[in-house]
C-alpha cells in the first residue's frame, strides 16, 4: 500500500549515507546534513540543501550553542576550512552535543 502524499512546493531528496568519520549508516531523512552520532557532516552546500559545494570535505562540529528553543552546531570543514552552522537534529548524540556547548 501507498501512502497518498501531497505534492508541496519543496522536494526533498532523502539520502542515505555512510559517515566518514565513524562509520556509520544514516539514514536520510532529507534534511539529514551531518551524521546523528559523531556529529561529522560533509561540506556539500553552498546555499544550505543546495549541494553544490565541490569540496566535499568533512565538516568537524567544533562548537554548540542553545538559542531560540533548539540547539546549533557550528563546524569547521577539515578541507577548505570554512566554518558553517547548521541546526541540531532530534536525533543528534545528545551527549556529544552537550560536550560542545562550552
Ligand atoms: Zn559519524
Ligand atoms: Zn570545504
């Protein structure tokens, strides 16, 4: 059986990943960007969701902060270095998360 869905004006595309970083194999829900247990995401985005980036390298989480109700990770990429924030996920290692908030 089939769920009926809704066509809506955003596409996401879930993508199923193993993490570079620790091995792990997420699965993608669409807005999936970093990998739930080491926190490791890959420098894929220009704009964010866009993955149009050519570097391609591992973005480290290098710090976390708590504002407006939800938790935001900053990164640097271990390649290029930029640094870039992206949101926590629910199912983001909590532990992990907590660690990086100082
Ligand atoms: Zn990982
Ligand atoms: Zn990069």
């Amino acid at each position: 059986m089939v769920e009926p869905r809704v066509p809506g004006r955003f596409r996401k595309t879930p993508e199923n990943f193993t993490c570079e970083n620790c091995g792990v194999s997420v699965a993608g829900n669409g807005y999936t960007d970093h990998c739930p247990k080491c926190l490791y995401g890959r420098h894929v985005d220009i704009m964010p969701g866009d993955r149009s980036e050519k570097c391609r390298g591992m973005m480290k989480p290098v710090h976390a902060f708590y504002k407006d109700g939800s938790y935001t990770i900053s990164y640097r990429c271990l390649k290029c270095g930029i640094e870039r924030r992206f949101k926590a996920a629910p199912d983001d290692n909590t532990e992990l998360l907590l660690s990086l908030l100082k």
